[in-house]
C-alpha cells in the first residue's frame, strides 16, 4: 500500500509538495528536484520525517 508523504525544501524548509510512495519497494528516503515557489528556482526537495 502507498503512503502519504511530505517534500521539503532543503533551501528555505518549506513543506510544498504532497506525493506518494511505496514503502515496499522504496524503504530510502525519496529526493527530488522540484520548483520551490518560495525561492523561484528548482531545488532538491526531501521526504520529511
């Protein structure tokens, strides 16, 4: 089954973005270049905790 998760920015460490993920399959934590409309520009995005 898929659980919800949280991205945080790693810049400015705001929550923008809410994804999926099989924790099956994915048992490591997920990273992600996304667009932080706080900064304006592309940057790496973590799964909180």
């Amino acid at each position: 089954m898929r659980e919800k998760i949280k991205l945080i920015c790693t810049e400015c460490l705001s929550r923008n973005y809410d994804t999926t993920k099989n924790k099956q399959t994915n048992q490591e934590r997920l990273e992600i270049n996304k667009f932080c409309p706080k900064c304006n520009k592309h940057t790496l995005h973590k799964e909180s905790k």
